[in-house]
C-alpha cells in the first residue's frame, strides 16, 4: 500500500471501531481506554472518522500563570464608515441546500499597486428559478483602499462585475508581470483573472484551471511547488454534491423540519493541483503528483477540503501542502522533489487531532507563536471540537496537538469556527491566535441550547513563555466589537490605515462582513516588511522574514493563503514591543537565497527589494 492509499476501515465514517488508545499526560503515562464511534448525530455533534490504533496524547488542562497583565485591544466596527456596503448573498431561500451554509472568502491584495491593500470579497448566487433579493449584492465586488482605510467600489471599473456561485479567493502574480492576479473559487466552473494594470480580463479557458462544472471548490492557493520560479497552483475540492444528491436527504431537525445534510452523508472528491508552464497556462498535474487520495476499498476519494497552506516542513527547500478536511482526515503532503507528493498525515500526528478521532476542520494556519523555532498549526472544527493546535518540537515531521495545555481547547470547544490565523494582535511581538466563529443552522438553539447560530469570535492573547499555558481567551470587554455575535465564515488581515497595527475582517452568511480596525493603543513599536522579489516571484510567496531584537527571534513567512477560503496582505508586520532597536533583519527568498537588510529606525514599513543592498 503506497502513503496516498488508505484501507476503508481508516477513513469511512460510520464504522463502529472500538479503538485502543495509549493517552499520555506531560511525561505520565495514563490506562488506555476504549472508545465506540456510534451513529452520526449532526446537530448534537458528528461522528469523526477514528484513527488507527496507535498512541495518541490526551494532555492536562493547566491553569495559566500570565506573566503579563491581559491587555485591553480594542477592535472598533468601521465596516459602514469605511465605504463597505456589500450584503452576501448566500442562496438561502429554505430548499436547505449543503452549499449555502458554507459562506465565501474574502481578500486582503493590492490590485492597483498604490502600496496599501484593497479588499476583494467573494459572493454566491441564487439558485436557479429563485428569486433575485434586491438587499443581496450579486456579483464579486472588489474595493479600493485610499490609504486611510476608506473603501471605493471599483467593480465594474475593474472588471470583476462577475456573477456567479463563488466561494473562495486566492491572489498572485500569475505570470510575473508585477500585477497581482486573482483566482476565484465556485460551485462549479473556478475563474482565473489576470490583472493588467488594474484592469482584470477572464483567461480560465486559455490558463486552463477551470476544474470540472461538477466541482465545489473551496480555499486554494498560489505556492511554487518545483522551484522554478512562477507559482503553482493547489484548489481544494469539498465534497461530490449536486442539488439531486442533496434532496434525497432526509435530515432533520428535531421539530424544526428539514435540515442542512452533514458532510458525512456525501463522498469525497479530490482536490486538484495545476503547473505553471511559465507561459500563461497551467497543466494539470492531480494525478502525476499524487494528491488524489482514494479510499482503496471503495474507490472513493477521501477528501472534503476546506482549508490549505504552504511550507516547507522538513527544511529542504521545497514547500509542503497541508490540507484541512472536514470529517476525515487531514493531509499533509511532502514535497519529493521530483514534481509528486507524498500524503504523510497520520505519521505526522497532524491528521487526527490528540484523541485520535478525525474533526470538522475549517480553516488553517501556521507560524512560530513560541518564537522558538518550532511550527505550529491551527485549525478550526466542528462545534464541541476543541480548536486543534498542532506543535513539533524536535522534529519537523512529528506534531503534537497541545490545544488543552495551550489554553485554547476548552475555551473553543462549544464554538463551531470557520476563518482561523494567527496575527500579533498588540504589537508585543508574540503571535495571538484569531477565529470567527458561526452555526450553520439557523435554528439550531430549539434543539441544542447550548449552540446559538450567531456566536462571537474569539481572540486568544499569546501570555509568552513564562507562562504555563501560552494561550488565554480575552473578555468581551477587552475586545470590543471583535466580540460581537456573528454567523462567521471567511477571515482575513491587513493594515489597512497605515498605523502599524492589524485590522480584521469578517464576513458573514447572508449577511453585510465585518471590518474591524484594530485601536489597541498601547504604544507598542513595530517595523513592517514588504518584499519584491525577481521576476517571475515578484510576490517573493514562500519567503521567510527573521527579525532579531531584545534577544527574541521573530519569523513571518509571506504566505497570503491562510484561514478559510481566503487570503491576507503579502507584507509581514512584526511587534517590537519596548524595542525601538532591530539586531538583524534576514530574508530568506524563495529561490533559497539569503540577505540580510540593515534596519534604520521602527515604527514604518520597510520595502526590499531582492539583491539590493542599500
């Protein structure tokens, strides 16, 4: 059996498995226990795939011991204020149908290249036959940011008045001709729009990465997967739906009526991964590269992909996929560096979370919070699924999920979390931990009190080392209007005012996003870091940002592909706290050269270009 094949009894929902597992506290070791996976119950918590028998880390709840003072960071809602005017529209008109629970992504790029980040925001469209709600925008509507973080619809103007069932987002210079190109994801046909100027022209059919009109693609990603200088492309694909399919279910909510049908009760599908020639076009490389991965006892693909992002795991030099599947397991694949991957997730610990048991995963993301070198990942579940936080420590390839000790299992537990990244929230120079949260079910608290359809998002503060547990979730009254209950979906960051610090936005299912301008006004200092690199990696996706100063070491890798279906700005912000002095700035450029920048002065955006010396 090769590492992209997996027997049925791995992977299928809706086996009765009693699995033995050998649970270890820190350096305990506990009686394994067994555990029977019983029928599905959606709405009351789903039945995750289990994984096999093998040793799984159960960690202690640790009461945290801060070594600072929680602070307060305000978020203020300027969504209005700032020229947003969009309501989504999501397609719900009560057929109950899977895709208008899911929402849509957003982006954080620069289209014009003024040097400040616009806002680009996906959208779905009706079904066929409903009828058009004039209160819904109707097509992708992209924004223009003056600088100052007011936005100016340019849609048309832009050529992006498109409509369509779209979903997910995923921004690069295609063909490195310096303009940020956009790659829109759909239920159905995925468009790819080349950027000339400002201006975007259609160029799917020419490009070639289309995928199928029976494909439901989610997040996707730009990432140069042989090294040879222009971007790739990976689309995550969900699940094989079709609105026949879907209303043959016969889900329901306890005296409610219909309800929206689970991922379990629908096969996978693969997801796709396409080569650039370098000349406009992509080829699509799937099953030569080995990301199809099938159940080899049905036949059936395994994937239900939400989430993905890019890195490279093992230090070679070339970057790794790893994927986030809603209720199988997740996908890491190792780059081999012959232009195939290898799917390695179950011996790396990052498949199933630390119980053994597969989990909804959303969104994904991953840094060095500890500033210790060591990665970590975050991703977002299912309600009553704990957030998982994926941590190696002496090897690459080996993760641990420490959500529990962490501080962040118990707080996001009852949360059923979609957009997920990490973000130094306060300019102290450690990275806090960001997630939108929202049902899907909007009449779910008449069968499950304990969930609401609404819920707030949630901010985890980075405590630091000399805590017990790195994480602490902040008070409503520490946050602000980031507190505020939302049917959350896509997530996405950028510093859209020009202050130093990161904003947030939100959108919504159904419903008008949310922009949140970050007002922590603590006086911390910062240097913020944008990269041009040579052609054909003008975007310099995949660079690695080091920044020493106070003794701490601070890593940013450029990787805009983040969180659920969307994408954040390509510069990388650091928090330098007291520091008013950098020790060193390194980049490490994806072609795997290395130059160091002299640092004048904090609290301003440095440009570097690759191989100028200034």
């Amino acid at each position: 059996m090769t590492d992209n094949e997996h027997p049925d009894e791995e992977l299928r929902a809706g086996d009765e498995t009693t699995i033995a597992r050998a649970l270890r506290g820190s350096a305990i070791a506990v009686v394994a226990i067994a555990s029977i996976v019983a029928g599905v119950m959606w709405w009351m918590g789903r039945e995750p795939d289990v994984a096999p028998a093998e040793e799984a880390v159960l960690q202690p709840v640790i009461e945290r011991e801060a070594d600072e003072t929680v602070p307060t960071i305000a978020f203020v809602d300027r969504t209005q204020a700032a020229g947003i005017d969009f309501i989504a529209e999501n397609a719900a008109r009560g057929a109950k149908l899977l895709p208008e629970t899911m929402g849509a992504g957003c982006a954080f790029f620069d289209y014009d290249g003024d040097g400040d980040s616009d806002l680009l925001l996906c959208n779905a469209a009706p079904w066929d036959g409903d009828d058009v709600d004039a209160a819904r925008t109707q097509t992708t509507i992209l924004y223009a940011n003056d600088g100052k973080g007011h936005f100016t619809d340019v849609t048309a103007a832009a050529g992006l008045e498109v409509a369509f069932y779209g979903t997910g987002v995923a921004c690069a210079d295609v063909d490195g001709d310096g303009d940020v190109d956009v790659y829109l994801t759909a239920l159905g046909e995925n468009r790819l729009m080349r950027n000339d100027g400002g201006v975007f022209t259609d160029v799917t059919s020419t490009a070639g990465v289309a995928g199928d009109a029976s494909d439901w693609s989610t997040s996707a990603g730009f990432f140069d997967a042989d090294n040879d200088g222009d971007v790739d492309l990976f689309v995550c694909n969900y699940i094989t739906w079709s609105r026949e399919i879907d209303e043959e279910l016969a889900t329901k909510l306890t005296g409610v009526g219909r309800a929206y049908g689970a991922p379990v009760q629908f096969k996978g599908a693969h997801c796709r991964f396409y080569l650039n020639a370098g000349d406009g076009t992509f080829a699509d490389h799937s099953e030569a590269a080995g990301i199809r991965v099938t159940n080899t006892a049905t036949g059936v693909p395994v994937a239900k992909a939400l989430g993905v992002t890019f890195l490279d795991l093992g230090g070679d030099g070339w970057l790794d996929i790893v994927v986030a599947n809603d209720t199988v397991q997740n996908f890491v694949f190792r780059n081999e560096r012959d232009g195939t991957f290898t799917e390695v997730g179950t011996m790396s610990g990052i498949a199933y979370d630390g119980q053994g048991s597969s989990t909804g995963a959303m969104g994904i993301d991953v840094a060095d919070f500890r500033n210790e070198g060591s990665l970590a990942f975050g991703i977002g579940n299912f309600a009553n699924e704990m957030t998982s936080l994926f941590v190696a420590d002496s090897d690459p390839w080996q993760f641990t999920d420490v959500a529990r000790i962490e501080g962040i299992g118990a707080p996001s537990r009852q949360a059923l979390s979609f957009g997920l990244f990490f973000f130094d929230a306060d300019l102290d120079g450690r990275l806090d931990l960001f997630q939108t949260n929202g049902h899907l079910e909007d009449e779910i608290n008449k069968v499950q009190p304990s969930q609401h359809y609404r819920q707030p998002s949630q901010l985890f503060w980075n405590a630091g080392p000399a805590s017990r547990s790195t994480y602490v979730e902040m008070e409503d009254a520490q946050i602000g209007d980031l507190a505020r209950a939302v049917v959350g979906r896509g997530s996405a960051y950028a510093d859209i005012d020009g202050d130093g610090d990161v904003d947030l936005l939100i959108t919504q299912s159904g419903e008008a996003p949310l922009l949140l301008v970050n007002d922590q006004g603590l006086g911390h200092h910062w240097l913020r870091v944008s990269l041009r690199g040579a052609a054909p990696a003008t975007d310099a996706i995949g660079a690695w940002v080091t920044l020493e100063a106070g003794g701490v070491t601070q890593r940013r890798q450029v990787m805009p592909t983040r969180s659920y279906m969307s994408q954040v700005e390509l510069p990388v912000t650091f928090g330098l706290g007291a520091q008013t002095e950098i020790d060193r700035l390194t980049i490490r450029w994806p072609d795997g050269s290395e130059q160091d920048v002299a640092v004048e002065g904090v609290d301003r955006e440095l440009v570097v270009e690759q191989g100028v010396t200034r």
